[in-house]
C-alpha cells in the first residue's frame, strides 16, 4: 500500500466582495468585507500498486457588515485507484458545501471544472468510478473496453436541485504511431437518468494524443453524436474535446482546453448542450514568489434548438489572479482578485489575501 502521509493544515483570509448582495429588481449590489478561517489535512500513499487519497476541511466566513450572511463551507473526499499492466480502475467520493462559484481546473489531469449553476451557496455530492482494460492486438495497437459512471446531486439555497447519473460505455482502438504520438478511435454510449429528463448519447469519433516535450503535451478527441431524451427528444451534434499544457522554461507554463458535453436538464427543465473554454498559465518569478492567472467562458443552451437558457445569461466569464509568496516549505502567502460577468446586471469583484501552513 506504500507508505502514508497526512498533512495537516490551516489558513486565514481577508477578503472584499463587491457583489456580496443583489436586489434582482434594481439590480443594484451591496458590497462587503469578509474573512475565513479554515482547517483541514491530506491523506495519500506515496506510490504504490494501489493509489490512496483522502481530505477533508471545514471552515467559517464571517462579514463585517452582513451578519446574516455568515455561513460555513466544507469539504471532504476519498479515492482508491488501481493502474497497473493491463488493467486500470479508479473509485472517488467527494462531498461539499461552498459559496460561491467552483471553477477550477488541473491542467496535469485535464480535470475540471464542476458543472456551474449558480453563484449561491450549495451543497454538493459527487460519485465517480471508472474501469478499463487494454487488449493488445500487437505491440503498437491496443483495445480498451471501458465503463465509467457518475452520480451529481448539488442543491441550492432558493431549494432548487440538481441530480442526475450518468452511465457510459466505451470501446476505444489506441495505437503507438511513436514514443509521443498516439492515435485513438471508437464509441461511446451514454446513458442520463434524471427524473423525467431520462436520456441516451450514441458518439463514434476519434483523434490524437501526444507530448511535444517530458511536460508539454497535448490532445484532441472529436465526434459526432445522436442523442435522444424523453422531454426533449432526438437530435445530432459534434463534440469536440481539446487539452494543450506548455511548459516553456523551468519557470513558465501555459494550458489551455476547450469542450463541450451533454448534460441532463434539473428541476423539470431540459437537457442542455455545455461549452467550456479556458486558459492559464504560471510564471515562478523567483525563488520564493510565483504569478499565475486564469480564465474561463462558460455557456449553455437547450439541445437540440440552439437556445440560450436565460437562467445563465448567455455566456458567463471568469478571471482570476494571484501573487504567491512562500517563504518556507510549510509557509504561505497569497494576493488573489476576481471578476465574473455572469446573467447579472451587476459583475462580481473579489480581492483577498490569505495565509496558511501545511505540515
């Protein structure tokens, strides 16, 4: 099982919120000063035949003029995975409360982000398992059946909900064209349940992945699609799926992805086409200090008629910064602002600072 590490740690934040309320009739915002406390640890196993992960957190805001505001937020989660000679596996559990928008992104895993719904506080369960299993055909060519699932339950504070299960099945052709180039193609069934917005997606598409470099890799998966839900009935459309991550010195990388998916419809309404695009990067400017940014544009429609849900406002952006300074491997210090341009008339502003240790 390899050995374990726990890492505990806590942190600080001070932080000003230009849009901390919002009169929807005027449009008018209240702005305020908040700041959190937080503590949490880590738990995984240095590597092994069996990867073990684990962490937890629970903190408090507290606002300086809108009390009544004040709430908790949480987090916490496990995973086992399996990834060896031929056979690969992987089981995750992650529960969670938080206030506001969940937008980040793993440029190394290409994971990310979480579905975006609304600013308000919600709690959020996810389940999330996936297995597959290499055949070769020869030394370059490989076959991998593969299923992989995912519950998604999120509630809102206004008590709309959002809860569905997706099922997929995949049989996927891979082949070692070169050490850093490999050629993929196959298809994908997709099975959505969600109250009375039950569905299916039928994609047969293919594409490429591959490393310029040890840290700059790259890919793009591409496909067409049939789709039929009980409310919202049947259609076609393309799915397209690109990663990029560039690591061009020592000290600066860069990422960007772009995809679009299916997803079921919530609270009665129905199933929605989901477009994500974003870009990154980090600049370690010297020893104890690093820059990084990101952005991301998110827009949804109904499928099938290309309407924009005005429950989003067409397309939502997200940008955000950060100075970070670490004095000592257990020490840290950050400066982050944030905007967002969602459906409200008013954007929403974010500047913090926050301190923490980790063991």
């Amino acid at each position: 099982m390899g050995n374990l590490v726990l890492r505990p740690r806590v942190e600080t934040v001070a932080a000003y919120d230009s849009r901390v309320r919002l009169d929807e009739a005027t449009g008018d915002s209240e702005s305020d000063v908040y700041g959190e406390v937080l503590a949490g640890a880590s738990l995984e196993n240095l590597p092994a035949v069996f990867s073990l992960s684990a962490d937890a957190s629970y903190g408090r805001r507290y606002y300086v003029d809108y009390t009544d505001n004040d709430s908790e937020f949480y987090s916490g989660g496990a995973a086992v995975g399996y990834d060896q000679e031929a056979w690969r596996w992987g089981l995750s559990v992650d529960v969670a409360k938080t206030l506001g928008y969940d937008v980040s992104y793993d440029p190394e895993t290409g994971e990310g982000p979480s579905s975006i719904l609304s600013d308000e506080p919600s709690r959020q369960w996810t389940v999330q398992g996936n297995v597959g299993y290499a055949i070769p055909l020869s030394d370059k060519t490989f076959f991998v059946p593969g299923y992989s699932l995912e519950h998604y339950y999120q509630e809102l504070e206004n008590n709309e909900s959002a809860e569905w299960q997706t099922h997929n099945v995949s049989l996927v052709l891979n082949h070692v064209l070169s050490e850093r180039l490999t050629l993929l193609a196959g298809g994908f069934y997709s099975l959505q349940t969600n109250d009375e917005e039950d569905g299916y997606i039928v994609t047969v598409g293919g594409g490429a992945q591959g490393q310029i470099s040890d840290k700059t890799s790259w890919a793009i998966l591409a496909g067409a699609a049939h789709f039929d839900y009980d409310v919202s009935g049947t259609g076609e459309g393309g799915l397209l799926d690109l990663k990029f991550s560039w690591q061009a010195t020592e000290k600066i990388s860069a990422y960007a992805f772009y995809g679009n998916t299916y997803e079921p419809g919530y609270d009665g309404g129905k199933a929605r086409m989901v477009y994500r695009a974003g870009y990154g990067g980090g600049w370690a400017i010297a020893t104890r200090w690093s820059l990084g940014g990101q952005v991301l544009h998110d827009y949804t429609e109904e499928v099938g008629n290309g309407t924009s849900l005005d429950s989003y406002g067409g397309v939502n952006h997200f940008f955000s910064a950060q100075l970070a300074y670490n004095p000592t491997r257990h020490f840290s210090a950050s400066l982050r602002g944030q905007y967002v341009n969602d459906e409200y008339s008013e954007d929403q502003k974010v500047v913090s600072l926050s301190v923490g240790y980790v063991y």
